[in-house]
C-alpha cells in the first residue's frame, strides 16, 4: 500500500510542477507531506506570510485574498490610528461645544449683574460651574484618548503578527486543495501571474491606504466620507420618469381601464359567490373541499378557523380578502403556468424572462404600488394587480423547474413509442411536473396573501385595513386579531392546495 501511494506521489510531480509554476522543489515537499495523510498538516509558508494577501491574490485564491485583505486592513487602521489619528478629536469637540455653552453663560451672567437680578445671577453661575466641570473633564478626556496611541500601535502590530502567521500556516493547504480541482478542471487559477500580483497588490494598497486614512484622520478627504453626488441628477431622473408615466397614462388610457373594468368584474363576481352567498353554505364548501383534499385533520383545523373568523367578527372581511387574493391567483396560475411551460421549451426565452423574474421578486412589495397607483388608481382593482404582479414569479419558475426535471430519457421513451408533442407535454411531462407545478401554485397563493395587508394602503379591503388600522392607532390588540385572521387565511389555503402529504 505504502509503495503504491509513493508511485502515485511520483506520477503527481510533473503536475505538482505545472501547478505551482515556480520554487517547484518546496511545494512538492509541502504536497507530498499532505498527499502521505489527507486533511490539514501545519507547515508555514513564510513567502505566504510576509506577501499576504497579495501572495494569494497571485496564486488565484482570490476568495482567501478578501478574506485576509479585511483582516489586515482592520490590524492597519489599529497601526495608523496609533501613529497619525487624532483619537482626542470627539472629546475636544465636545469640549468646544460646552466652552461655548459656557462663555454664553457668562455673558448672560454679565447681563443679568447690571440688571441687578440677584436670583438669576445665581442659577446661572451654578450653571457655569457645572459647565466648567464637564469641560474641565472633556479636556481631560482628550489628553488621556491622545495617550493611548502607543496602545493602539502595539494592537495593531500584535493583531498583524498574529495575521501573517495564521496567513503563512494555512497557504500550503489552500494551494493544495486549488491543486486537487485544478487537476479535474484546467480552467482553475494556477502559478505565479506576475499580472494577478500587481492586481492584489494595487487592492491592497488602496484599501489599506484609504481605510487607514478615512479612520485615523475622517476630515482628510471629504470624497472618502460621502459619495460624490449631486442631488439635481435624482431630481432629474425623478421627474423624467414622472413624464413617461403621465404620457403612458394618457396613451394607454383605453388599456388601463379595461384592465380595470376587467378586473373588478372578476373580483364582484367572486366576492358574489363568498360574500353574498349564505355564510353556512359558503363554510360547508370551504369543509368539505379540506376534507376531500387533505383528510379529516384539517378539516377540523379548518372548521375551528372558520369559527374563530365568524365569532370575532372578521367573516366578511375574511372573505373580501379571500376573493381579492382568489382574483390575484387566479390570474397568475392560469397566465403563469402555460408561459413557465414555454419558457421551459425555449431557454433563450427564459434566459431573457429570468432577469425579470429575479426583478420582481427582489423588489420591495411596497415599490409596485407605486406603478400601480400612477397606471390603474387605487382601490380593489388596484389591489388585485399589484397583488398578481407580487404573487407571479413562483408558479412561472416552479412550472419551467418541474418540466426542466422530467428525465431526458422518459422523453425519449415516449417519442419512441410515438408519441405527439401535445401527448408528450399532457400526459408524460405535466403528470411528472405536477408536484413541482402545485408547489409553485402554493407559493403563489401564500406570497398573494402576504400582499393583503401592503394592498390595504391603496384601498384594497379585507383583513388588511383591520391590521393597517391597528398600526395607525396603536391598537396591538386588535392589530393581534386580524393578524391572526390572515394567519388562519393563509393556513386553509396552504392546506388545500397542498392537499395530503
């Protein structure tokens, strides 16, 4: 075994030599030490050690190059704080500020003697008094903060020792594990780039050089403390976007409105069927479809939550969010899934759309609001959109995800007993999808609910004003109860579409 693990030691020289590119004879006693006895074996690197970061900034090991770069720019400014900063600059501010509290107190004395106002002559030299206290112990402060460069310098030089020897104990195992990927994939960084020193050492100096200056002297350089910028540009940007709204306000009026007419209808005719309809009705079909869907568990959870929202008064709210969320993710499955479908046929396509689905989903929920507002107004419609755009990006990735996993080979099993391209998605990818399809659908659902209470602010009803109202009041109560409403909402829901697990 022993002769065997040196033969491959041996075959390993040549690339251990390609690898590191120069001092070929060190590494290859470091590498043949840690191939002898896998894992983590102490050796010091001094090269490592005394470059830095910038040794491994030219070995490629970019990430342990930021890494080491934060630790011993933080030893750096510890350095340079001791050496140039001015540590005492708080305390004497302060103590400037109380000298002049105190001189205006002592021209306010003065005023108050050739008035003759005894009384107040007083009070305000025991408020003299106690003003030169503080300054007496500002200024100390400051004497004693400016004493303490010595200390900081001596951190900072340990905190640095401390640094390079850890730098210089751990090269070798990084560079030997880079080793073991370079030998599968040629791509990965390796040798002395001359080109990725000068880089490191270019980052190192100016991050080290501008972080020591910013902390030890903040009034150097203005630039370093706030970005240069001019607020007209904002302004600016601000009001041409402004422009393109209005001008896509009048010019798609007609489209927006029949967004609008669109939308409101659907959600009257859904709020007919939940709000309208007898509540005994409405609770007996909610019942039965936890029953069929998820088993009597969840019924029960479902009937004690449909109690809770009806004896606390919250029944018809409960119910306008659940048309309001039913409209939003109705409109989502069904334009969701057939365009996941055909992004997940054409990868270009969803090479474009990604970007935008990554988009949506980063934006803050109260940023659609915006676009909304300015397009449709507000109100439920309103409402209804914004929730919709929120709730979209899961079932469309969920669907592309779920056809991306239907395996190649069941594919061409089924074009090989000939099946069409229509049968093929049907009944061979959907069916294999499904799972995958009916969790983005779920996400959809919760993420449309989540939106409820945001909607609230442009005047979508619900549950959503109750909590909205509890925040402006401060009625934690309340705000508790309708809180727990939507919680119960969101747990039917989840628990239908997700049906037995």
């Amino acid at each position: 075994m022993a002769e065997t693990r040196d033969s491959d030691i041996t075959r390993l020289e040549p690339l251990i030599e390609e690898f590191v590119g120069r001092n070929a004879s060190y590494y290859r006693r470091a590498f043949d030490a840690m191939l002898r006895a896998p894992g983590y074996q102490f050796s010091l690197n001094w090269a490592a050690g005394l470059l830095g970061p910038i040794w491994f900034g030219a070995r490629g090991l970019w990430s342990w190059f930021l890494g080491m770069l934060v630790l011993e720019t933080a030893a750096f400014i510890q350095i340079g704080m001791g050496v140039f900063g001015d540590l005492g600059a708080a305390e004497r501010a302060r103590a400037a500020s109380i000298q002049a509290t105190l001189d205006l107190r002592y021209q306010q004395i003065e005023a108050a003697e050739n008035a003759g106002n005894t009384s107040t002559v007083e009070s305000l030299r025991r408020a003299a008094e106690s003003l030169e206290g503080a300054l007496v112990d500002a200024q100390a402060a400051a004497t004693a903060a400016d004493a303490t460069g010595l200390w900081f310098v001596a951190f900072g030089l340990v905190a640095l020792a401390v640094i390079k020897f850890g730098e210089a104990a751990l090269a070798n195992w990084t560079l030997e594990h880079q080793f073991s990927r370079w030998r599968s994939d040629r791509t990965v960084a390796h040798g002395w780039s001359m080109k990725r020193m000068a880089i490191a050492a270019a980052l190192f100096a100016g991050t080290v050089a501008l972080s020591t200056i910013q902390f030890a002297q903040p009034s150097a350089f203005a630039v370093l403390g706030s970005f240069p910028t001019n607020r007209d540009w904002r302004l600016a940007v601000g009001d041409w976007l402004q422009n393109g709204f209005d001008w896509l306000r009048t010019a798609g009026r007609g489209v927006f409105d029949s967004i609008t007419t669109g939308m409101r209808s659907l959600l009257d005719a859904i709020e007919v069927v939940l709000v309208d309809t007898p509540w005994p009705v409405v609770a007996f079909v909610i019942l039965m479809l936890a029953y069929l869907s998820a088993g009597p568990r969840v019924a029960i959870f479902t009937g004690a939550a449909l109690a809770y929202l009806g004896l606390l008064d919250f029944w018809e709210k409960a119910m306008t969010t659940v048309a309001l969320l039913g409209a939003a993710a109705l409109i989502s499955i069904s334009l969701g899934i057939p365009f996941g479908i055909f992004c997940a046929r054409r990868p270009r396509a969803f090479a474009v759309v990604r970007p935008i689905l990554d988009f949506m989903q980063s934006m803050p929920s109260f940023v659609y609001l915006i676009p909304v507002v300015a397009f449709i107004g507000s109100g439920k419609p309103a409402g209804v959109v914004a929730t919709m755009i929120f709730g979209s990006p899961p079932v469309i990735r969920f669907t592309v995800l779920g056809l991306q996993q239907v395996p190649e080979t069941v594919r061409e099993a089924a074009l090989a007993f000939g099946a069409s391209p229509r049968y093929l998605l049907w009944r061979v990818e959907l069916p294999l999808a499904a799972k995958t399809i009916m969790a983005g659908v779920n996400q959809t659902i919760l993420l449309s609910l989540a939106m409820v209470v945001v909607a609230s602010l442009i005047g979508a009803q619900g549950l959503g004003e109750d909590v909205l109202e509890a925040l402006q009041f401060a009625a934690a109560g309340q705000g508790l109860l309708a809180g727990l409403a939507i919680l119960f909402c969101a747990l039917i829901l989840d628990r239908i579409v997700a049906g037995k697990r």
